[in-house]
C-alpha cells in the first residue's frame, strides 16, 4: 500500500515508511495481517489529495486576480510614496497561492503565518482584502495615523502571528510556535515568509540551524527570491548563493519553483506539508526576474 | 555575613516547584543551563526545556513563538548576553504584548572573575527604557522565589535580574516581600538608603553604623524598579532630608535614575547615587573586594549619607 501511495502521490517509499508510524498513531492506516489499510478517514484524505488536488490544484482564475490585485497595490501605495512597492509586488503571488490553498480550498494546513518581511504587510492586506479578512475601507487607511493597518505586518489587524518589520526574526517565532505545537501533540504546519535580502542577518542562520537541531518538519518557510535589496541587487550587496546548498547544508529540504506560477507553489506547499520526515522544509520560490 | 543560598539555585530550585504547578511553563536555554542551574527543570522536565545552542537572538525568537502558541516561556541566560537580543525583546516581546519571563543571571559584578565582558552594569537601563516590561531586582535567596512566583503570575513580560552565588539574607522566608511593593526593612529620619540586589543587605549594615553615630537611616528594599512603588518613594522624601540610592549597576539609568526623574518631577530631593560610576568592570579573584573598589560597600553608603547631612 506504502508503495501504491508513493506512486500517486509522487513521495519517496523511505518517507512513507517513517511516516507509517505517525499515520497509524493519527488513525489514518490501521494494520491487518501485516497488511497497511486506510482507514475511513485515510480514504478521505488521499481523495482530496488525489490527482484533482495535488496534480492539478485549480488555481487558474488567480492569474487574473493577482493582476488586478497587482493593480490594486500600486494604487493603495501611491499616496504613500509607493512604500516597499516592489517587496510587496514580488511576494504577492506567493501569499495569494498560500491563502487560496488554506482558506479558499483547504488544501493546507497552516497553524500560524508569519511575515518575516514586514515591510510587504500591504501585499498580504490586498490578499486579505480579497477573503473577505479586511474591508476596502480599512485597506485604504493603511499608515494613516490611529489606523490599525500598521505598514509593517502586527497582529489583531492580520493574521499574522507575530508583529514584524525588523528583519531577520520570523523564522525563530516559527520555531518557536512549531515546538509548542510539537510539545502539545498538534498537527498542521507553520508558515513564514522570508525575504533574500533579510537571510543577511545572522539570525536566521541561529533559527535554521535550531529549525532542523529539533527535526522541526512542520515549519515551511518560504523565501521571496527578488534577487534585490534595498542598496541594489542582492548578490553585490552581500552574496546570498549557492542559496539552495546552503540551506540543505542546515538539514532543511529544499524546493525551488517560480514564485509566480500559483499552480506550482501551492503543489510545493502540498508536498512539504505531506513530507513529515523530521526536516524543516524551505521553498525558494524565485521571483526576480533574472538569476544571479 | 554568612554565606546561604546563592541567587541562582535560589531560583532553579523555585523554578523546578513551579514546572509541577504550571504544565505550560517552558524554559530555553543558549548553553548556559549548568551556570543558571536551569539544568534542574531540565532534568525534570526534558519535554518543557528548549535548548537552543548559542544564539541568544534566536533565543528571544523562540521564546516569542512559544508565547503566542499559549506557553509560558521562561528565558534564563547571563545578564550580559541576553543584552545582545535586546532588539527582539523589544521588538517580538514586548511590541508583541507577548508572556515571556526573562531570568538573567550573573548581573552586576557577581560574575567577578570573568571581568568586564562578562559583568553587566547596564541592563536595568535598557530594560526599563521598554514599553511594557517590569524590571525585578531581588535581594536574596527567599525573595527570589517569591518574585519568581509573582513574575510568573502575571501577564506580559518580566526581566529579572540575578546575582550570581553571593547572597547574604534579608528576608527569613519567602512571602516577605511582593512584586510592585517597595519593602521598607527599617524606619529612619535623617536619610533614606533605598536599593536593590545584594546591596539591599550592605545597606542595613550601613543603616547600624549610622545608627551609631546618631544618623537615623530609614532602609527600602525597592526589588521592583518598574513599575516604581511611587508612592513608597515619595513619603521617603518627605520623612527624610534626602535619598541615597544604592545599586550594583551603572549611576547611569538605573534605580538611581528611575528615582531621580520621578522626584525632580514630583518632589525635588537631594539624591546621592552609589553605583558603578560609568565604567566597566574589571577582574577580581573575589568578589567583595571588586565591589569595594567601586564604592559598593558598607562605607562608601555610610560616606553618601554624611554627604547629604553635611549639606544641611
């Protein structure tokens, strides 16, 4: 059975196995003359995993909606000297696919986000705004004075975990929330979104390191791969590659995919939250448009 | 001044009883579990201790991520080096309204023989310059516990600030003193020596020499730097001819400008501070012979209080 679902689901036999442990605690396979069966709840949820899900995700109408979302921020930004437009432009597709994947079609699991670059809050505002989280009234009051959209993400007015907007410090909080749920016996996956310029910061090499030092394998973190920081291309300011060896040389499993395409990203998602292997997962979903 | 129990087994022991009591209490640690004795919850509760390696940033990150999923984390580290998270303190913590308990140990000059990198004079200051935060001084080895459970029974951060083994006794048992609430040890006329630390004991020996000498010296043991006990503070000036205050800190931005900037606004007072006269520490084999070369000894309070009786 471990073998049929490695097929249909794409996912490496030595993975199933360790997690064949963890889906008979979770009541998701029970075991019969040696013999592994889904159980009723186990049936279900490789359906809603099957080829209409994982394979092909119907997430085709938001090539549209990011466009005028696209719009949207450009306009939302103006009376604002176009603050981090482009921070909030090139993760814009990254937050759309990740909350059409949760809220719009229950596909991911996600206990808690977190906006490790809080300077793109207004990218995840325009996306709220789409899900009926914000309203077009309190979109527009953004960084006016006794709004409670903050320009940088802070709790109670999103749905972030955490206020950020100091760079370098969304991973730890993942971490953090990721153990607490560990402690608890809770399942579903943590969420934070990085951007390259920030992994600067020596901090988030402290929270990758103790990301895989505790087999955290339900944090997701998500880095924005513009490709630019505020002084200028990334790879001058401060060299970020070879970001992918890097990263797999901190314990995590690594996937890069194009942090536009909506269709890809959300399947990356899918896989990381089905891959529970005792190693952090990360996404380098590149969105700049050239290569470094 | 005998020598009882030191500030942090004090405060491991008292920390090992309130993991029985709080199954959501969660202790991380950067490495220094042997020296702040957190080691004891550790052992006793390896599912609740999160040991992060060196990497106090990420600490402070860790601990702000327990919070909000509903832990009551507690982070324990020198006093020195959590100074390096002081950003995300601020910044996760603290802007966050998160419940995160920050035990520093090793303040002051306690950790004598490491020398200035490791001895931490400024930490009250910064501490308390965060919105939110209470800054908890305790004198000895019962009134640690006692802070330790008060700290822990309220919501939102707490930083307290430990000695490292030197702990001579002020208090009996625990209960004696309570968070929020300036301790008055001794009534007096003439001055009031108000402290914090270990100095709160050096201070009630200095109260008995002027007491000799026919001073009346009123003694405070204000543990809680934030929030002041203002008005404990403020009858003090007004039933004395001045303060002296009394902290192994910096004079600068301690409990002797915490003092100084609610009197010059509400009751001008004459106030002499004793306190690291801004500079680092040094090293030293012992411990009372370092604080005695920065005036924190019984004389140099006796001398502060002459100063302010002279004037008059």
């Amino acid at each position: 059975m471990l073998r049929r679902m490695s097929l249909e689901h794409g996912t490496s036999l030595s993975t199933l196995k360790f997690n064949a442990k963890r889906l008979k605690e979770l009541g998701l396979i029970e075991l019969n003359n040696k013999t592994a069966c889904l159980t009723s709840a186990g049936r279900l949820i490789v359906n809603i995993l099957s080829d209409d899900a994982l394979k092909q995700p119907d997430v085709s109408s938001l090539r549209s909606c990011s466009v005028t979302l696209r719009e949207k921020l450009v306009e939302l930004l103006e009376p604002i000297n176009g603050f981090h437009l482009t921070s909030s432009l090139s993760c814009l597709d990254i937050i759309l696919a990740l909350l059409e994947g949760w809220l719009a079609l229950g596909l991911l699991n996600v206990k808690a986000l977190i906006l490790s670059k809080g300077h793109a809050a207004p990218a995840l505002y325009v996306v709220m705004c789409r899900y009926g989280l914000l309203c077009e009234h309190e979109l527009k009051s953004i960084g006016e004075l006794g709004s409670k959209l903050q320009t940088h993400a802070e709790p109670g007015a999103s749905i972030v975990a955490v206020p950020t907007g100091s760079l370098g410090q969304g991973l730890s909080v993942a971490n953090g929330i990721a153990m607490a749920m560990k402690m608890r016996g809770e399942h579903g996956f943590v969420y934070v979104i990085l951007g390259d310029g920030e992994l600067d910061e020596g901090q988030v090499w402290e929270a990758a390191s103790t990301a895989s030092s505790h087999g955290l394998d339900n944090v997701i973190a998500i880095i924005d791969r513009n490709n630019h920081q505020l002084t200028g291309p990334t790879e001058a300011v401060k060299k970020k590659e070879p970001l992918k060896a890097k990263w797999e040389a901190f314990g995590w499993d690594v996937a890069e995919v194009d942090g536009h395409d909506h269709e890809a990203l959300l399947r990356t998602m899918i896989r990381a939250e089905l891959d529970r292997n005792g190693r952090p997962k990360l996404v380098i979903a590149r969105t700049g448009g050239m290569s470094s | 001044m005998r020598r009882v129990e030191s500030f942090r087994d004090a405060f491991a022991r008292a920390l090992v009883e309130l993991g029985e009591l709080m199954e959501e209490l969660v202790v991380v640690d950067a490495d220094v579990a042997s020296s702040t004795k957190t080691i004891l919850f550790a052992k006793r509760f390896p599912t609740r201790f999160v040991e992060v390696g060196i990497s106090e940033q990420d600490m402070v990150g860790v601990a702000a991520g327990l919070a909000v999923a509903g832990m009551v984390p507690l982070v324990s580290t020198f006093s020195m080096f959590l100074l390096r998270a002081w950003e995300q303190i601020r910044n996760l913590v603290a802007r966050g309204g998160l419940n995160v308990k920050f035990v520093a140990t090793h303040a002051g000059l306690s950790d004598y023989l490491d020398g200035p990198s490791h001895q931490c004079l400024e930490d009250i200051a910064v501490m308390r310059a965060i919105t939110g935060m209470k800054v908890v001084v305790p004198a000895d080895a019962p009134s640690t516990k006692s802070l330790l459970r008060d700290s822990l029974s309220v919501k939102g951060p707490v930083y307290m600030r430990l000695g490292r083994d030197y702990a001579p006794r002020v208090y009996d048992e625990e209960g004696e003193v309570k968070l929020g609430k300036a301790n008055v040890l001794r009534d007096g006329s003439d001055v009031c020596i108000a402290a914090c630390g270990v100095m709160v004991r050096f201070s009630l020996e200095a109260a008995k020499e002027l007491g000799k000498m026919g001073i009346s010296a009123m003694v405070m043991d204000v543990h809680t730097i934030k929030p002041l006990d203002e008005d404990a503070i403020l009858k003090a000036s007004y039933n004395t001819k001045g303060l002296i205050v009394v902290e192994e800190h910096s004079i600068v931005g301690g409990l002797g400008g915490a003092i100084a900037e609610l009197l010059a606004e509400k009751r001008p007072t004459r106030i002499v501070r004793v306190g690291v006269k801004d500079s680092f520490g040094t090293c030293s084999r012992d411990y009372l012979s370092l604080l005695n070369h920065h005036g924190l000894s019984v004389a140099g309070i006796v001398r502060a209080a002459k100063v302010i009786l002279n004037e008059g």
